[in-house]
C-alpha cells in the first residue's frame, strides 16, 4: 500500500502545470469604472459580482480573506453596514484593517437584502444567493478574466491579484508610503512589499527627503 501511494505521488502533476503565473497586471481607476458599469448594466444578475468586485477593490484582501467573508464581517447586528473592517488573515494569521466606500456599503447592503444571507453566510457563493460554500478562488479568476475581456482588456494580463493589486499600487503611487501599503496588504515586510508592487512607479526617495528638511 505505502508502495502504491508513493507511486502516486510521484505522478502528481506540479501545481502550475499548464497555469499562467507571475504578477497579475493592475486595473486603472478607468478600467474600475468600466467594469462596475458593466455588472450595472446586468441588473439583479450582476449584483452578486459587483458586490464582491467593489469589496475585492476596496479592501486589497487576498482571494481566500475576501472568498471567507461573512454578513456579521460587514453588517453590524443591528443591520448598520461597516465602514471598517478588523479581520484576521488566513494565510499569516495577522490583524487587518480594510476601510469600505460608501458606494460598496451600499451595493452589499442590497446583495445581503437580495440574497436574503444570514449573519453566518457567506457573503460570496458560487450559487448566485445560494449555497452554502463560499466561491472558490478558480471561479474567482475566471470571472476577473471575463470582465477584463468584457471591457476589451487581454484576460491573460488579469487575474486574483488584479483586484489586490490595483488599489495598492493606486495608494503608493499617491504617496510614496510603502509603509502605509505594507501594513494595508497585511505583509510581512517592506522588502516583500516592493516585490508585490514592482509594477508601480518607483519611490522618489531623494525628493521626499529635499521635501522634508528640518
């Protein structure tokens, strides 16, 4: 038996095998625009997307944090929508906090309402108002591949990290704070952050100083 499972392990395909992989390309605040009207224009059947969409942009939570959200992580018990959310990361089991605008409060308030979710649910099935498992990250990619192609983007640029990515490097770019964004991402580390973003414009560290005499 143990011959016969060590076989077995020795054929098991690596988990990249026929995946695409390297950093996911960023959204601009365009393209952000252009595929929240795009599940706008989908009425009822879109609001499950755009509701995890604008959670996914405005919190900057990996795929498993964002998939493992619950109602009660953002509503309180008296049915008032978070501003703010205080969360655990799966991953490194580090403390975050993730703030909401007030057009994603908005459109998960009538998704919660829509889907009838009770405070345990969670918020994103792969049963649109349904089931009782939370979506899986394949889904997820798949469908941030459909909408950048829905808005005529190359799907194989875009993927999970897109949506993480994209307010991150936003931030950064504003203020050159990698700090900020290291503890934003919950990561563990500057250096780890500037290989997260090596993607967005590199700080002026020179200019900040000459800003910044005594």
């Amino acid at each position: 038996m143990a011959k016969k499972k060590k076989r077995a392990k020795a054929k098991r395909a690596p988990w990249n095998k026929g995946r695409e992989v390297g950093q996911r390309a960023p959204l601009s605040i365009s393209e952000v625009t252009r595929i929240k009207k795009l599940l706008v224009k989908r009425g009822d059947a879109g609001l499950r997307d755009l509701a995890m969409f604008s959670t996914a942009i405005d919190t900057m939570l990996r795929a498993q944090d964002l998939l493992e959200l619950t109602v009660k992580d953002v509503r309180k018990r008296n049915g008032v929508m978070r501003n703010t959310l205080e969360l655990t990361t799966i991953k490194f089991g580090q403390g975050v906090q993730c703030v909401l605008s007030k057009a994603t409060m908005r459109v998960l308030a009538k998704w919660i309402k829509q889907s009838a979710k009770k405070p345990n649910g969670y918020l994103f099935t792969s049963r649109l108002g349904g089931g009782l498992r939370p979506m899986s990250s394949r889904q997820l990619n798949r469908l941030v591949k459909s909408w950048a192609e829905a808005i005529r983007l190359d799907p194989s640029r875009y993927g999970i990290e897109s949506l993480r990515r994209t307010r991150s490097i936003y931030i950064l770019n504003k203020t050159e704070n990698m700090e900020a964004v290291r503890i934003m991402l919950g990561l563990a580390d500057i250096r780890t952050t500037a290989r997260y973003l090596r993607d967005s414009k590199p700080v002026n560290a020179l200019a900040i100083n000459r800003a910044h005499t005594l």
